[in-house]
C-alpha cells in the first residue's frame, strides 16, 4: 500500500527559468539510469525476496525513488517556467514543448520514452543487490554531470541532496550484500581452482600489474 503525502521529501527551487537545462534533467526522470528506473527495479525485484528485513529494503528504497521522481519532475516544471517555447531548448528532446505542453514526461534528455528494458530483475539476490549498486553508482555519475552544468544554486542544492541519497542507497545495498554474498550464485560457483588462476594475455606481459593482483589476493594462481 502507498500514500501520497502531499509535501516533497525535500524542498526544491529554482533562482530562474532555464528550459535547456530542464532538457537535461528529463535524464533523471524517464532515462536509464533515473529515478523511476530505480523505483520500478528495486520494487520489481522485492516480489519473491524471502529474507522480510531485506524485502522491507528494497521497497523502503524503491518508495524513496518515486519521492525523488516527484522532486526532479517538480524542479523541470520550475525550470521550464510557463511558456512554451522550443526555441529556448537548443539541443536535446523538444518533446517537452511540441507534445507535452511542458508537462515533465517519461522520457529521457533525448526525448526517448522510458521503457521496462531499463529494468533488471534476476531472482538471485545476490546478483540483484550488485546490480543495484552499480544503479546507484551510476546514478550519482549522472547526477554529477547534471551539477557541473548548472550554475542555479539552488537546483544545486537539489541534487546535492539527490547525490547523497544515492549514496546511503548505495552503501544500504552493500551492507545487505555482505549478509547474502555466501548465498546464491556466490555459493553455486566461484568454487574450483579455474575461479583462482589469473589468464596473463597481454604482450608485452604487465607482470608489476600482475604482481599486484597475487599480493592483493594470494589465492589467484
């Protein structure tokens, strides 16, 4: 069951209209890497979960990613003020002024339509955990990218709350990872000696590289 609570998880703003960067940030609302990509994964994956505490994460996290949904949508529609006008969007999706009546859609800065495809989902917790640690990596990539082309500070301030909640998902993720890495396709392979031998396929050999890798881990052949 959900509940819409009617105030954003956190407040957002905008110093002023800037209708191409709204084009940017349409990434984080309908692209690969967005928020409801996240939402819809992680939901998607906590069906068949059987451990409640690490079920009960992922639709905790999954819930918190439809919030942050609704504060990217709610910072595009300040950004792309009120009027349409493609000419003030140079270069990515225009959608937003020749369709949508700048209404936030799932589409991402190109102006493609968010699809099911952006979802993984495998059964295997331990494949689905670092699948979703690689999400949240790359979502702060993208979010990293969003906050270097924009000078407004307080979109700033935005995704800077963005940035630091991706990473309590991502460090969540990980400590649920330790509690299962034993489990699933971790225990299944990975167990010979062909999982321990280090295939040394450059020329010239970078045997420092090499080296390297057998101090780290002394099991590798």
């Amino acid at each position: 069951m959900f509940k819409h609570q009617k105030e954003l998880l956190h407040p957002v703003a905008v110093e002023g209209p800037n209708p191409q960067y709204a084009a940017l940030l349409q990434e984080q609302l309908g692209g690969g890497n967005g928020e409801l990509k996240a939402a819809m994964q992680y939901m998607s994956q906590s069906f068949r979960i059987k451990d409640k505490e690490i079920k009960d994460l992922f639709m905790d996290i999954a819930a918190e990613e439809l919030s942050h949904l609704e504060m990217v949508a709610a910072t595009i529609n300040l950004l792309n003020g009120h009027n349409v006008d493609y000419t003030k969007t140079q270069a990515g999706e225009i959608q937003t002024h020749v369709l949508l009546g700048l209404n936030p859609g799932l589409i991402n800065a190109s102006g493609y339509s968010w699809t099911g495809d952006y979802v993984t989902v495998t059964g295997d917790l331990c494949a689905d955990l670092l699948s979703n640690i690689a999400s949240e990596q790359r979502a702060k990539v993208v979010y990293e990218y969003l906050y270097r082309q924009i000078g407004d500070k307080k979109v700033r301030e935005t995704i800077d709350f963005l940035l630091n909640r991706e990473e309590a998902h991502n460090a969540m993720f990980r400590e649920a990872f330790n509690k299962v890495q034993d489990t699933g396709s971790d225990r299944d392979f990975g167990v010979t000696k062909d999982s321990r031998i280090y295939f040394d396929l450059s020329s010239p050999s970078p045997k420092s590289n090499l080296q390297d890798v057998k101090a780290k881990h002394p099991s590798f052949n």
